[in-house]
C-alpha cells in the first residue's frame, strides 16, 4: 500500500447495508454481509473462509477470502476483505461518523485500504498484506525508522478536516483546513449543550481535535459517586491546564495541528511483505497504519509522544521507552520525511528537529492523561476481559509522574525518579 500520498485518487462509492455483525453469531452473521457485498462469492469456485484475528480491547476483526484452489494465497489475498465490527457502547468514545471520514480521506490519499461497504455496526475494507508489529518490534531501528518516516508523510500531505459529514470531504493543501459542513442541525437542546461545552476547551480551532475527544470523554466520565464527581472536577482541571500550556506550541501545520493518527501501538502497524517493500537500501522497513478510528486534528507531537509510549505495549513496560538518541534520530527521520511531502516544508530541518525534540518532551505525559480517562469509560461500557480499570490507574500514573518532574513537586517531597521518567531521561 506504499504511495507518495500526493496525488488524490479518485473518490469511490461505498455501499451502505442495513445488516449488522452478531459476535454470537460470528460465522453465519459475517457471511451474510460478505455475501451482500459479493454475491459472486457463493459460486466462485471456493468456500468463503474466516480468520478472526486476535480481537483488539474495542473492536472484533475478521479478514474473509475465497479459497480458490488455484490460486496462490497471495493471489486469494489480493481480493480479500477486512470485516472490522465496532466494540459494544464504543458509540461514547469515537464518533464512527468521522472514523468513516478519516478512512475515506486516507483512501483517496493512497493511505489506507478502499472502503468497501458500511453496516449498522461496522466497516468492510480491502485486506493489507503485511506482519503486524508486536511491542518489541516497534523498538527496532529498521521499524522505528519507517515509522518516522510514514508519520511524517502523514502529516505533511493530509489534510486537517473540522467539522462535517462524511459526504463533504473536500480536497486541501497538505497544511491547510477542510472545514465541513456542522452536522448540528438535528441536535436536541441537551446534546446541542454538551457540544457547546466540547467545542469550548478550544474555541478557535478546528472541532474535533485531541482536546475537544478528551473534553468529550471527561463529561462522558461516571459521576454519581462523590468520589466519582471529585475525581471528574480534578481531571477537567488538568485538562484546561494542559491546553493551556500545550494547547497553542507552535508545532506544525496550521494553527499547530496536523491530522494525526493518534494511536499507533503495535498492532496497528503494519511491515509490508519483501515483495511490496520499496527500492530504499538502507534497511529501512516500510510500513501501513491502520485503524483510524481515534485520527484527529492533534499537535505533531502527541501523535509522537503516543507513539514512544506504546513502545512499552498494553503492559507499560517503562523500560522499553526510547532513549534520547532513539528519539532524536526518529525525529531526524520524521523531519525529512515531511519535508519531502510537504508544500509547506519547514526552512531548517534542523532546527525543526530540535524545536520538535523538545515538544516530544513537553507532552510525554499526555498520552497517559488521553488514555487513561479512556480506560475508566471502558471500565463500565466494555465486555470484552481486559483490566480496564488497573490499566487506567497505569496510564494516569505516566501524567501525574510527568506532572511531579514539570512542577517540581517530586523533588519538594523528596520521592524517587519513576521508572518511566529515569527511562526518558537517559541519553542512550
């Protein structure tokens, strides 16, 4: 799926169907949406095949192919299909409306697979070839230097998109707005408030972005506890200190916002097989992202910041974040490559690096505050067996640890530097 994201493909319909995906009843409810979608399946000489790859702590993925007996797998998975079925009560956390926008975008940019169909509960794509990463793979040099340098493709040619609906999507310069048409006009009082009060963490720019989600998320928090209420008072609080200190670094893009990923763990990196790897020989492996489901108007450097803090996988494994010369030399790598997209590029790549180094800096623990407030809604909406809760208390400890070192209060009370922070902090 390699492409210079450059030139716009041409938009494609995509055909909506009225079925739903039933998790109980994975094979006959999935069949019957491939076979809406291509009928020709049932008679194309080979049984419609399902793989249910492990499911991710929202969403359920099935790959399905016809296992024609004369052709080769890579020839069955050129015509495969990505059946991505949303996780229970996710309707709070991500607006499936612009997760269809972000894909339709990437598409046409030559950066995510085609939209095939939408149904009542998910998304059929065309399959990607290629090894998903596991944690450990994300701290190899030839990955991480791929990484860097799809993320700054990303952020160079794609453009920030505000409000709208998936049917206005209109074609920018890689730096400028794509304002769309407001979807507000059916909204009751009560959600027409609570979008006002969304909008109001950052006024003057382009709705949604990484502030207004986590805004969203806050107000989305249980409260019917004192403890609960409290605990919500205190993360609205940190949350308009961060924007405003963070909010308004100059970055890159327009108004400091580029169109981010905003969730590049592991899984959702894709390495490209041999065959598809370009003509670089510098051992550099290129690399896919999928799943856009959280893509959103960010500054460059949380979407980086996010990224070194998925180093450490789902198990937070602190000792696995990247040293300053790891990140330095990603940023080197990220820097050129959005020079190279951009119609816009910065005039010292050097001094963009060095400004960007410390950016990184600034918001590494924002992703633990993103996160973690996250993790506490899908503690009471999620079914799927994962330790929401503890995972929570993980995440919002990497922001109050990053807090004690920006305010100095660990040093006042004289506690040891977190593992996580001595991690950061280390040159090599």
């Amino acid at each position: 799926m390699a492409s210079s994201g450059a030139e716009l493909h041409p938009a494609q319909p995509v055909r909506r169907i009225s079925l739903s995906y039933n998790n109980a009843d994975s094979q006959t409810s999935a069949l019957r949406l491939i076979l809406t979608l291509f009928p020709d399946w049932e008679h194309d000489g080979g049984k419609v095949d399902f793989v249910r790859f492990t499911d991710g702590i929202t969403n359920t993925l099935l790959k399905a192919s016809v296992k024609r007996p004369d052709c080769s797998d890579i020839e069955n998975d050129k015509e495969a299909v990505l059946l991505r079925a949303y996780g229970q009560g996710t309707a709070v956390l991500i607006d499936r409306d612009r997760e269809f926008t972000s894909h339709s975008l990437l598409s046409r940019h030559g950066l995510a697979p085609p939209l095939l169909a939408r149904f009542q509960n998910g998304l059929l794509y065309r399959f990607i070839r290629g090894q998903a990463c596991k944690s450990s793979d994300l701290t190899q040099e030839p990955i991480w230097r791929g990484v860097a340098r799809r993320l700054g493709q990303w952020h160079a040619v794609l453009p920030v998109v505000g409000d709208g609906n998936e049917s206005a999507v209109q074609e920018g310069d890689s730096g400028g707005m794509t304002l769309l048409a407001p979807r507000d006009a059916d909204l009751s009082g009560k959600e027409e408030e609570l979008q006002r009060k969304i909008r109001g963490i950052t006024p003057q720019k382009p709705n949604p972005n990484i502030w207004t989600v986590t805004q969203k998320w806050i107000l989305a928090l249980p409260n019917k506890t004192e403890a609960e209420k409290t605990r919500q008072a205190t993360l609205q609080k940190e949350l308009e200190r961060l924007v405003t200190e963070l909010g308004d670094i100059p970055g890159l893009g327009e108004q400091g916002l580029v169109f981010a990923h905003c969730d590049l763990l592991s899984g959702n990196v894709i390495v490209e097989p041999k065959a598809d790897q370009g003509s670089a020989t510098d051992g550099v492996k290129e690399v896919s992202f999928i799943d856009y489901e959280y893509a959103t108007p960010s500054p460059a450097a949380f979407d980086v910041a996010n990224h070194f803090a998925e180093w450490g996988g789902l198990e937070c494994d602190y000792t696995a974040m990247p040293s300053k010369i790891q990140r330095r030399g990603f940023l080197k790598e990220y820097v050129s490559s959005y020079t190279s997209h951009s119609k816009k590029p910065p005039a010292d790549e050097e001094a963009t690096v060095d400004r960007l180094f410390n950016e990184v800096d600034l918001f590494r623990g924002v992703p633990g505050f993103y996160w973690g407030i996250w993790a506490l809604i899908q503690a009471t909406i999620s079914q799927i067996d994962f330790d929401y809760a503890a995972y929570a208390e993980r995440r919002l400890g990497e922001y109050w640890a990053w807090k004690g070192e920006v305010d100095g209060t660990r040093v006042k009370e004289h506690k040891d530097l977190p593992l996580r922070e001595r991690q950061w902090a280390r040159d090599e």
